[in-house]
C-alpha cells in the first residue's frame, strides 16, 4: 500500500542514490537542443540534481533552474555553481526575463498539466525553443523484465518505468501540435546500453517515485524480491527521447 503523500516530492529524499544511479543524458541531445534553439538565456524546470543542468552548464548557456525540493536544489547549487537556482515550483516561478529556451529533463509531467503550457508560452521569447525530453529505463533481457514486472505488479507498484516503454512524448507532440501557439515541432531519439551492478540497480529502483512511496516494510520486500532476480547486475538499454518546438511569434 502507499503511504500518503505527494510523489513529486519524494526525489530529495534519495538524492545521493538519485545521483548515483540515474543516467546522465547524451551530448548530442545538447548538442541538437542547442542547435535548434535561438542564442539568450535559458530555463530548466525540474532540475533535480543537475543531471541534465551540467551538460547544458558545460557549454556556458546563461541558466537558471527552477527546483522546488530543498536536498535537491542544494546537490545542484553544489555541482553547477554556475547557475542559478530558484527554489520553487514552476507553476509559482515569475520570470524576470523572456528566455530563448526552456528545457524540462524527465519533469514536465510534475508541472499542473492545465497550466504548463501557458507558462511555458509566457516564460519563452518570441520564437524561443521548449525542449522536453524523457529517457526510458528498460532491461535489456526480455525474460528478467518480465519477472521484474511481476514484482511490481504483486505488489502494486504502479510504475512502468523499467519494464515497459512508457511513452510521455507522445503526449506533449499530440497538445503542442493542436496549439497555434507553437510551431516547427521536431522530434528526435537517442539510445544507448550500460551495464548495471546489482547495488546501483537497486538504487536506480530506490529513486523510483511509485517504488519511493510504498511503506518502507514493503519496500524492502519488494526490493528483496528485486534482488534475488538480478544477481550480479543487468544490463540496461535507455532512450532519451527528445520534443522540440518552438513560440510562434
Ligand atoms: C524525475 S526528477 C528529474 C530531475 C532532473 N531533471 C533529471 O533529469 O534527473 C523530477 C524533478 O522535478 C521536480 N519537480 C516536481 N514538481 C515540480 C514542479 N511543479 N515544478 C518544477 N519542478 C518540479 C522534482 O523536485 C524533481 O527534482
């Protein structure tokens, strides 16, 4: 059973398993983000502990990060001095300037799906770049996917992630489509393979939001059943997949 509260907040919890075990995202996808958009400052919602800030902070964009969980913002502060962090929600943030692109690295379903698009819209410069990206974390091995996947579904998780590919672009292509007040939408993907160890498996699972909120007895059943079915480790296949579109006017 879940315990009550709210799943966007339960990532500062486990901010060091978080870092640890999240994958980072291709250089290519900033590459071709920063490609696509106009040159001026930059918005990130959603940065977590900067696992997409750093790449983008790399290049020596002018950013700014909105980040409402206190841990995680502190983590990001820490790794990307650099930027500057706003500790809130986006859906609270007013902005002090019109940004040639904002970005939302696995986060733009956290932010009120009635409001986003219109924040997103008065946030960016006229033909400024929304880039929305998700990466996919599935097990390589059919088989042991399988298995994982009737683990979770025993015990009542309720994420796909993992065992399934989940598709979040779909959804934002399909509503930014239908909105004249963005254009020029683009789509890209991009795959690749790492070998997990068992330990880092584990806390990949750990920061999990549907596995997070389970109570903590449960958590550990789960993950304990999770275990015993890896082993030494897995591999891994992600895909990062990437929106592009662009503020009309
Ligand atoms: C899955 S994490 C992604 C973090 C990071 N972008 C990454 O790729 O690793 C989702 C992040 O969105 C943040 N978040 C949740 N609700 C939000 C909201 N309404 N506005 C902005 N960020 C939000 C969480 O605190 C968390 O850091």
């Amino acid at each position: 059973m879940a315990v009550d509260r709210e799943r966007s907040v339960v990532f500062g919890e486990a901010v060091e398993q978080y870092e640890s075990a999240r994958p980072g995202y291709p250089e290519q996808l900033v590459t071709d983000v920063l490609e696509y958009a106009p040159a001026g400052p930059v918005l990130e919602v959603g940065a977590g502990t900067g696992k997409a800030t750093a790449g983008f902070a790399a290049r020596g964009v002018d950013l700014t990060c909105v980040e409402p969980d206190a841990r995680m913002a502190a983590a990001l502060a820490a790794k990307c001095p650099g930027v500057r962090v706003e500790r809130g929600i986006f859906e609270d943030y007013v902005p002090d300037r019109r940004f040639a692109l904002l970005y939302s690295a696995q986060a733009w379903h956290w932010v009120d799906p009635d409001r986003r698009w219109d924040l997103a819209h008065a946030a960016l410069a006229p033909s400024g770049a929304l880039a929305l990206f998700w990466s996919h974390y599935l097990v390589t091995e059919t088989g042991l996917r399988s298995a994982l996947a009737d683990v979770a579904h025993r015990h009542g998780v309720t994420s796909h992630s993992l065992h399934q590919d989940e598709d979040r672009t779909g959804e934002s292509q399909h509503l930014l489509a239908g909105d004249p007040r963005f254009t020029d939408l683009d789509e890209r993907s991009y795959a690749w393979t790492q070998w997990y160890d068992a330990r880092r498996y584990l806390d990949l699972v750990g920061t999990i939001s549907a596995y997070r909120i389970l109570e903590p007895g449960l958590r550990e059943a789960v993950l304990g059943e999770v275990a015993a079915l890896v082993g030494d480790g897995v591999d891994m296949t992600f895909t990062a997949d990437l929106t592009l579109a662009r503020r009309a006017g």
